[in-house]
C-alpha cells in the first residue's frame, strides 16, 4: 500500500467525534485492538473527548483531504495521585488507511505532548497478537515490561495482554 501523504495533525474538537466513533467502534466490532464488545455511542465519544480535555490530555487527529482518518490520545494510566506523571496511550486508524504510516505520524506528537506536560512515563496496553502495534510502539523506544495470560475473552477466545512503557520521557 502506498503511504500516506498530505496529513494534517491537529487537535481534535467536537466536531469531529462522529469520525472518531466510527474509526473506534470499527476497532470494538472487528478486532481485539479494544477489549470490548459493545459499540460506543456518541455520547460515551462525547465525555470521553470531554474527560481528556478537561484533564489536559490531548486528543489529536490525522487528517486528509478534509477527511479524519486516525486519531491518538493520552489519559490517566491510574486514577491514584501518585500515578499522575504515568499516563496510557491509544492510537487507532480507520481501517482504509493502516499500514500507510498514519500511526507513526500520530505517534510523535503524542509523545511530545507528554513529554511537554511533565510526564514520566507512557503505557501501552496492547493485545499480544497485534504485532503491527507492538512494533510501532517499539519503533518510539517503548519495551515490553508486562505479559499478562488470558485476561481478556473476546471472539470466542482468551486474549493475552502486553504492556509496553516508554519511560523517562
């Protein structure tokens, strides 16, 4: 597949959470990138974009021609203050643009937003059959610091989890 070109990285505003539905809610239906089975509303899009707002945390988009084709963000890894320098991350691409470079484009920013913020480290949580992930993450210096054994059921069957940490920033 060609790579990407013309994109935009931007935050991302209210108007365009109907996008990031879709992307996200193509991810629940279609893969194990999301540990959940049920759709998103718009409204859950809405106080989520909401919580990481009003926290700070950004949420940033990819866009071309017009058109938001991926979008990355950063909350709490735990809610407990002494967790406040550790946040987790999520990067997700509508499926007609993966593999075209679109996550390492929303990858960087991300980082440096952290980085900007004060904060010390960076959790993936990733499914531990999702090798592209993993090698993106990879790609920014995270390593695997976790491998957790049939936590998640999802498709008829145990899913492992893998946390990787980029730590310091």
């Amino acid at each position: 597949m060609a790579l990407a070109t013309n994109i935009i990285i931007r935050d991302a505003g209210e108007q365009d959470l109907s996008a990031i539905l879709d992307i996200y809610n193509h991810v629940i239906l279609n893969t194990t990138s999301v540990y959940s089975e049920e759709p998103h509303t718009f409204q859950m899009r809405l106080n989520w974009y909401n919580e990481r707002t009003n926290n700070g945390f950004p949420v940033l988009v990819a866009e071309q021609e017009g058109q938001v084709i991926g979008f990355a963000s950063f909350g709490h890894f735990r809610v407990w203050p002494c967790y406040r320098y550790t946040v987790e991350n999520s990067v997700y691409v509508h499926v007609d643009h993966r593999r075209k470079g679109v996550s390492k484009l929303l990858m960087q920013p991300l980082i440096d937003r952290a980085r900007k913020m004060g904060m010390h480290a960076i959790i993936a949580g990733i499914d531990a059959d999702n090798n592209t992930s993993f090698r993106l993450h990879q790609s920014f210096g995270f390593v695997e610091v976790a491998h957790f054994k049939e936590v998640g059921f999802k498709f008829g069957r145990w899913l492992d989890l893998k946390f990787m940490e980029l730590s310091p920033l």
